[in-house]
C-alpha cells in the first residue's frame, strides 16, 4: 500500500485532478517484481502557470551528487498539453491550457544498479533492488518550479500488491515542499521497530546487517533522543531512522548518514564502532 494522504482537507476530493488549485499532490508506489528490481512509479498533480507554461524541476544536485536526473526515467504527461525539453537537463516545460490541472507521472530506475557500495560512496543516490527500496527525497521528487505557489500533499492510493512504505511523510498534518525533499522513503524487506517518547512516535527501519543488532541499535537511537530531550527541555516529536547496510571490501570500515529534519537516513558496513555510531545519532539529532 501506498502512503496515507496526509492532509484532513483531501478527505472530500475523489481525485487528484479535482483537488484545491493550490494543492499540489504526490502519489508514491513502490511494486515488487520476482527476478527484477521493484517498479517504483511516482506522480505528481498540480495546477499550472495562467500564461500556459509551467517548468517544473528534476532531481539533480545534492549531498555531493551530481546528474540526480538521470534516475528519473519514464517521465509522461498524463493530462492535455505537451511535455518539452527545459533549458537544462533537469528542467522541463509543459505547455498547456492557462490554470490547467497538470497530471506527471515517472518511474526511478537506478542509474547505477544493485546495492550501495562504501568505497563508491555512492549510498546518497536512490537504491532500486529486487528485495528493497531506499529514496532520499532531494533524489527523487520532481517539483514546479513556482514552490511557494502550492501546498502540498500525498494522495492514498490503495494497492495491495505494493510494498508497505515506510517514510517521515507519514507523520500527521500537512506536509510542505521541504519536508518531500528532505524526506526519507524505504520499502521492501526492513525490519520495523516502534517505542513512544514522550508522547511522539519513534520509528527505526533496518536491513540487512550493519554489525548491530536490532535491539542495540533501537537502544541507542531510544537513548539518544530521550537524553537529548531531556537536556535541551523540549517536547516530543515524530523521528524516523532508517539503517542501510554498505557491501565494502574486507577489514574496510564506515558509517555515517544524513540528517532529514525529523529523520535521519543512516549507512554502515557490518564492523562499524558503538560509540562513533552514538556519537553520529547524537551529532544529527541536535540538528533536529
């Protein structure tokens, strides 16, 4: 199943097509295939510019990556209008009825295929395989180019042959474009664990193996964020952790993430060090 929509105000609308003019929705499905690596289909749904030309944005720089657009594949115009070339390699133009209802739709196919190699340094770019999905938002997301211009939202689309999702964006209320970009998305075959800190969910999605188990790991992120909490004085809220295993050649050693505002996106090998992991998980918090 996809990702709930978030905003209450969508409740009321039978399709994307039909939701407020300043409402920009995204749909996120992720699909496993036996013998190939998941179909991952994204859409996006919004109102165009009164002139009749709106340029909307492709993935392209970010963490230290470079040509982001070429993981965007199969990218279509679902409504009327014509879909043409930008002025860069991540920018097009759609050409359409002034104030038209624009429907996009694309598919993430990795440009550089199988799991996120620790000498490659490669871990930031989007990860399609046949058991799993890993996607930091900046990689993925194609956007207007007129941001402020919209509100945002994630429209429920139910398929039950799809991978449950795991993501920041299903936290309550509604979201805005920032907190799609600096998202985090996982699907597939990760391992779930939940607690409550004072009052706000904790949420930890692991594969694989990153030399912890489980039940370390969770305790050192559950540490983490009640002693920071407690020591800066403030309230509970929403966190999510993803920990993604890195292939790397023998007694090679690394781990390290990126912080997402109310996530944190976290890569290791499997001989990584307790405290260097505490210390990182207490650096990036304190950034939240």
């Amino acid at each position: 199943m996809t990702l709930t929509a978030l905003a209450a105000a969508l409740a009321a609308q039978t399709s994307p097509m039909t939701a407020a003019a300043d409402m920009a929705l995204y749909t996120i499905e992720v699909t496993p295939r036996a013998g190939e690596i998941a179909d991952v289909r994204m859409s996006l749904v919004f109102t165009g510019e009164e002139d009749g030309e709106t340029a909307v944005i492709l993935p392209n720089e970010w963490g230290g990556e470079a040509d982001l657009w070429k993981n965007v594949s199969d990218l279509t115009l679902l409504s009327a209008g014509e879909l043409a070339d930008g002025d860069s390699a991540s920018e097009r133009l759609i050409r359409h009825e002034p104030g038209a209802r624009i429907a996009l739709q694309w598919r993430i196919i990795p440009d550089r295929p199988g799991d996120p190699d620790a000498l490659a340094h490669d871990y930031y770019r989007p990860v399609v395989t046949e058991d799993y999905v890993h996607m930091i938002g900046h990689t993925v997301f194609i956007y207007p180019q007129n941001l402020t211009d919209y509100r945002f939202g994630l429209w429920q689309n139910d398929n039950t042959e799809a991978w449950p999702l795991i993501s920041d964006l299903q936290h309550e209320g509604e979201p805005d474009a920032e907190d799609f970009l600096t998202s985090v998305i996982v699907a597939g075959d990760f391992r779930l664990s939940e607690a409550d800190i004072a009052g706000a969910p904790l949420r930890v999605a692991m594969r694989g193996d990153i030399g912890f188990s489980d039940a370390d790991f969770f305790s050192g992120v559950e540490g983490v964020l009640r002693a920071n909490q407690t020591y800066w004085g403030t309230q509970g809220e929403p966190f999510l952790v993803t920990a993604l295993p890195l292939i790397s050649q023998p007694n090679y050693s690394t781990l390290g993430g990126t912080n997402l505002a109310d996530s944190f996106a976290f890569f290791a090998t499997d001989n990584g060090d307790a405290m260097t992991l505490l210390r990182i998980l207490q650096h990036e918090h304190v950034h939240t």
